[in-house]
C-alpha cells in the first residue's frame, strides 16, 4: 500500500508537516465511484448497485456534526448512490454535468472561499475542481494525473477507508479529531 504522501515531498513519504490551507475547513467535496466506492458498478433487473464502506460514511457523519459540510457530486445518477446519500443525511448531486458549476453554487449559498475546501477524487472528471479548492486530496489508486494534482494523496484505496483517511485528517486540522475520540472514551 503507498504510504500518505504530500504533493512535491520528495522522498518523504510520512505525511507529516503543515496542512495546506490556513483555517478551518469548511466544505468537503467528493466523487462517488473511485471515491466513496472501488468504482465497482453492478447491475440486475432491480437497479444498480455499489458498495460503501462503512467507516467513511460515519467520518462523513462526524464532520457534519462538527461543522465540516460534505457534499458529494457525481456525474452518473444512481438509484444505489442516492439511497446510500440519503441514509447518511449528505447532501448531493447526481448526474452532475459540471462539478465546478455545482460547487460554486454550494460556496455562494454558504459564503464560503474556494481557499477552505478539500476535494476528494480519482479520475479525471475531478481535476477541474480539486484544482479550485485549497485541499486537494487524492485517493490511493487515483489516475496519476490526479495523484499530480493533489497536495495529499491517501494510503487506502478508493472505496476501501480512503475517505475516512482523508477525514480523519480533515478533523485534526480544524481541531475536532480529539471530540470524536473522547466521544468513544478513545482518547
């Protein structure tokens, strides 16, 4: 598995060091299929079907409650991914002909700076927009393309933790990490 590397790094793979924005996150975009699952699509007479993974929806979960907006946009439409949405209370947008448009629309409405977003994405039709915002995040099997475009690039794979990865260090940047794990006496 690569290890959690910072765009022009070098050859230190940790990680570590300042994030890349100043201030608190406040809107997390991401892509669906690569993203939130292994870009694995099935199908059957009763729809399509995809697969989550279970610790990235509850890390969505857990920025929503401290603050951090999640938006999810997909240019494909889903009966599967709308479900999946719906159940974890995100906002989101299918069928997404223009990512950036449809950021834009969310920043105006929330009078927030393209500066204090991340986007998490793994292929191509994410470029535009992780170009905008001050975090770009790739996941671990992302188009190397993308991986280029990055400032942080996950250890896990799309679908398989990489965006409760990229949360988790969503929330320590804005200081939240702590909450979560004295919720769950972890810490």
């Amino acid at each position: 598995m690569p290890e959690l590397a910072r765009r022009g790094s070098g050859s230190s793979r940790s990680g570590a060091g300042r994030d890349p924005i100043r201030g608190p996150v406040r809107v997390v975009f991401l892509d669906v299929d690569g993203t939130l699952t292994d870009g694995s699509i099935s199908f059957s007479a009763g729809g399509d079907g995809r697969s989550f993974w279970i610790r990235d929806g509850i890390a969505l979960q857990w920025a929503r409650e401290q603050g951090v907006l999640p938006v999810v946009i997909s240019g494909r439409a889903s009966p599967a991914v709308e479900r999946r949405m719906r159940d974890l209370d995100l906002e989101f947008y299918l069928d997404a002909r223009d990512k950036v448009d449809v950021a834009r629309s969310v920043l105006d409405r929330e009078r927030v700076a393209w500066a204090a977003c991340v986007m998490i994405g793994d292929d191509l039709p994410d470029v535009a927009l992780m170009k905008r915002v001050g975090w770009p995040i790739a996941v671990g099997d992302a188009h190397p393309e993308v991986k280029r475009v990055a400032k942080l690039v996950t250890r896990a794979r799309g679908g398989r933790g990489a965006v409760r990865e990229a949360m988790e260090r969503v929330l320590r940047h804005n200081g939240g990490w702590r909450r979560v794990l004295e919720r769950y006496g972890a810490r």
